[in-house]
C-alpha cells in the first residue's frame, strides 16, 4: 500500500524525477521534516541553497548522514554556516549540513585537532577519502544555530559534482504540501519608451482578484508595444505557516510558451544575479520581491527555459490577447493568474527628461572613474547592469552616491586620500556607509596603502570618514579573578567593538593557546575545559582583543583548577 501510495506521489510531481536517484539519500534528521525554507526561494542577495529543516526550536538533535560516504569538508565560521560539515557519496553528489552546533565526537576530535594545531577556531578542513567515511545512518553532528542563522534549524543542501546545489526534493526527500501557491502582487512593465500599460509609460500595478479556485483574475488592461510582467508569489507547506519560494513560474501569451523559471538547480556563481532577477528599486523601497517574468540584458541566470522574446509580449492596437501565469511548487500544487490585455494605442506626450546635468552617467560596459578633491570612486566594466545616471556630490568627507535602488553586479570602489587630513589619529580613520535618519555610520571593510583608505561596495548611498580609537571591551561573564573553577565545564567571556568590530581574538592559559569558539551573537567566547588543555592548578588567563582598525584590549585574570 505504502509503495502504491510512493508511486502515486512521483507521478503527481512537476518534475522527471527518474534522472536523480531516488530514496537514496535519508531524511537527515529522524523528526518529520517540516521546512522554514525551500529550495532556491529569494533571499537578500542569493538563491537559498537548501532546506531550512526546523528543529522544533531546539538545538542538539541528532543529525545523520544521508547516505553513506566520507567527510569532504568541514568549515568552521563565524558567520555563513557556522559549523558545517560536507558528505560526498559514492554516487557523486555531495550532502551539506549547516549552522551545527557540534560533531559527532569523532569527528569534532579530527577538528579540534587541526584548531588546536592552527590555534583558531576557524576552520577549513579537506579531509581525503580515507579519512572519515560515514556509515549510513551514522550521526555525524547536532543541529545548532551557528553561523548567520536566525533561529535553530538545520541547513541541508544537495550538490551535484559540479558543487552546484539542487532541490533535495528530487531525490525524494518529501514534505507535506497540498497548498497551492498564492500570489499577493502582479505588476506590468514597459520594454521602452514606446510601450504603454493603462495610458502610461512605467510600471503599473496591476488589480487581482482572487477567485474560489484560488486562482486569480487580472482586471483588464490597455497596453500598446512590447510589455512585461512581474508577480509576488510564495508558497505554505502544510505543516508550517512559512511563506516559502515556489518552484516553477510558466508564462503563456495568447496559448504559447513565453518563459519558464525554473528553480531547480543553479550555480552559487551566478546567485547574486538574483538582484536582476526580482524589482530591485522596488525591493529596496517596498522590501517585497516582484519577480521579473521577462529577461534584461547582463542577466545571466540559468534558470530561464523556453524563452520567447525574453519573456516580452508584444501588444498591437484594436486586439484582445490573454497573457497566463501558471506557478507551482515542488510538489505539482499550481495557481494561474489570467490577466486579459486589450491592444489599444494612444499619443503620449512624452515628459521632458529630468535634468542629468549634475548626474553622471556611468556605462555598464566601460571603466569609469569619478572624482572629487579626496576622493575618487571606480567602477570597473560590468559593475551595473543597465547604463545608468546618478547623483555624485562630495561635502567634505561625505560622499553621496546615489541611492540604493540601482543593483550591482559587483563592487565599486571608494578611495579616500587624507593627505590633508590632520589627524594625529590617521590611521584610526575607516570608511563608513551613514545609515537612516541619524545616519549611523556602519564600517565597510576599509584597505590602507599609504596615504589612501580603500573600501568595495554593492551598494549605492552615503558614505563619509569615521574615526575609531576606542578598544573593544572584555568582560568574564561566568567567573571572577582568583576564584577556583574546578567545577566548571566552560569558561565564558564577553567581547565587544562598537564602531568597527571585532577582526581578531587570541585567548592563552599559562602561554598556551586555548579554543574559545566565538559566537558574534550573543558577542560570547566559550572555552570547554573538556578539551583537556588547561590542566594546571594555577591558572594564567590572557585574552587579546582587536578590532577592525587595529584598537586592542588584553584582559588578565588568574583562576585555579584541581
Ligand atoms: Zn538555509
């Protein structure tokens, strides 16, 4: 019963699963899986790689391998996975486990191993195929929330051996989803200047009407000239009220195919590309994500199929024409949204262009370089995606720089000269993007080469010179100097750096370098004295604390062990 039931299942999905094997790989944890993030689903600046697999907001739950194999990786960070460990199997693909919150003891002795021999707790190892292979059903850590996670939950990822991450659900790795996906917005956009949507030459909500079946209907709409569309859509599971990605977006002019989105597989390459992907002015402003249904130049992404005129229809006057959407998530549930366009061409008066004179244009295809007294900016070619104007103005030390509502495809670069500065703090001097109201100013990874400060960004906005020559803080947090910690299992201290941040941390007993595993969190540094090296009676701590412009602390105390 239960294999008639399996079979039905795979039929019923949207994809040929027969290509990837499938039950080969096992639920990695031994709860029902219920998901906090599907495959792919849009991110601040990537595809998501994974499932989020929730944990029932516990940490240290057993996590198994899911399929036999050996260890490839493991990478201890303070940020992105935290903990992480990497399987490859004998079938070629490689299983990703994340945000850990420890190994399995065999495993976590091979790592602490090599921390103790690098004395750091970030760690990237690259064990060979003999080193530590993985039987199956094998518990090889405990799920956590290290690294950038928000909540515990274990990341698992499938990669193909090209290292690009594919939706475990096509190797059967199956949850609960009856719910089709909703969509919450649809928007139409003019190709050029010619084109028209309602009377007008920019992009227009579009109003939706939700109909019994869960479908939606679009209210008719005017257009003339080549068009595109975009939608907000997201998809719930059943057993978690998440609002996930969807897995597919199909687009129909007049019955035939106008473009596929497929979220299937991608390349982490080509993931910050999603900013061409969604609207990101309106992303920035709105902070929901349209999802552009038609293709711009410089976007790269793989994840288009059957692609017609880029996704662009072309709207002649006096007609009637129907453009469909069909989305769906992994497992087949799908929505449509019909939206009815009737051709229709008007005179438009074209609006005097805003005045680009004190805006400077810079192509997406040629190095430019801006410049003020002390500052220059470089944009190298393809830094944007589209030739754009913007606004340069420096005051003083306050560069403006447009806004962020234009997306990069990779940095630019700010360099500051303070030749002229007089400062008998020059070297304290950093680059900081002003944030808000108040502009707060946040540190931006800032280079020194002489007299020059250097720093890259995505991001367009306000940057201006700081200044940090306040050293980071060190407190204990579980003991106090000269006590006796026999029993303590953990040796807990407190680090923090306000204006820069804290670039690096060294903690010695008796000389010798000690493990804290730094969680920047909760700011905690964490020795376990079961890691065996503290074993004298008397006991000299020193921690070393510096921050990102080179400010530093040491902390000292004595404490006593038997
Ligand atoms: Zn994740």
């Amino acid at each position: 019963m239960k294999k008639i039931l399996l079979l039905f299942l795979i039929s019923c999905s949207v994809y040929s699963q027969s290509e990837y094997p499938q039950d080969y790989f096992r639920n990695p944890l031994d709860i029902t899986l219920v998901l906090s993030g599907t495959f792919a689903e849009l991110r601040s600046s990537h595809f998501h790689g994974g499932l989020d697999i929730k944990t029932q907001r516990k940490q240290g739950l057993k996590v198994y391998t899911a399929a036999k194999g050996y260890v490839s990786r493991i990478k201890v960070s303070h940020f992105g996975y935290g903990k992480a460990i990497y399987i490859t199997h004998p079938n070629g693909y490689t299983t990703v486990y994340g945000h850990l919150q420890k190994f399995s003891k065999r495993i976590e002795q091979y790592i602490k191993d090599c921390q103790y021999e690098k004395e750091s707790f970030e760690v990237e190892m690259f064990p060979n195929t003999e080193e530590l292979l993985v039987e199956p059903n094998e518990v090889i850590a405990y799920s956590g929330n290290t690294g950038s996670s928000g909540g515990p939950h274990l990341h698992f990822e499938i990669r193909d051996n090209q290292e690009r991450p594919m939706n475990p659900m096509l190797f059967g790795i199956d949850v609960k989803d009856t719910k089709a996906p909703f969509v919450s917005a649809v928007y139409a956009y003019p190709k050029d200047e010619n084109a028209l949507i309602n009377g007008k030459n920019e992009r227009v909500p579009l109003r939706l009407i939700p109909q019994k079946t869960g479908d939606y209907e679009v209210e008719k709409i005017t257009a003339y000239g080549n068009i595109g569309f975009g939608i907000t859509s997201y998809d719930k599971q059943d057993l978690a009220p998440n609002n996930n990605g969807v897995s597919n977006i199909q687009t129909f002019f007049n019955g035939n195919k106008s473009l596929e989105i497929d979220f299937k597989r991608f390349s982490f390459d080509e993931s910050k590309h999603i900013k061409r992907l969604i609207d990101y002015e309106y992303f920035k402003s709105k902070k929901s994500r349209i999802q552009k249904l038609f293709i711009q130049k410089n976007n790269p992404l793989s994840l288009y199929k059957n692609i017609n005129d880029n996704g662009y229809i072309k709207v002649e006057d006096s007609t009637s024409s129907v453009y469909k959407v069909r989305i769906r998530d992994f497992k087949g549930n799908e929505t449509w949204v019909t939206i009815p366009v009737k051709g229709k061409y008007k005179v438009i008066k074209k609006e005097a262009q805003g005045d680009a004179s004190n805006k400077s244009l810079i192509y997406s295809d040629k190095t430019t370089t801006l410049e003020a007294e002390n500052v220059t900016v470089n944009f190298y070619s393809n830094t944007l995606y589209d030739d754009s104007y913007i606004d340069f103005k420096v005051v003083s030390d306050t560069l403006h720089l447009h806004e962020d509502k234009i997306p990069l495809q990779k940095n630019f670069y700010i360099n500051y000269d303070l030749s002229n500065y007089k400062s008998e703090h020059r070297d304290k001097i950093y680059i900081a993007r002003l944030y808000g109201y108040y502009k707060k100013p946040y540190y931006v990874s800032t280079k020194r080469k002489g007299n020059i400060i250097s720093a890259g960004s995505k991001e367009f906005g306000t940057y201006a010179l700081a200044i940090d020559t306040i050293a980071p803080t060190i407190e204990p947090i579980n003991f106090q100097d000269k006590k006796w910690l026999s029993k303590y299992r953990y040796l807990k201290v407190k680090i923090e750096d306000e204006l820069t941040g804290i670039s690096k941390y060294r903690a010695t007993v008796n000389g010798k370098w000690i493990l804290m595993e730094y969680d920047y969190k909760t700011k905690m540094l964490t020795h376990d004295f079961n890691d065996n090296i503290v074993r004298d009676t008397r006991n000299e701590l020193k921690i070393i604390v510096t921050d990102n412009v080179g400010n530093s602390s040491t902390f000292e105390a004595t404490f006593f062990r038997k």
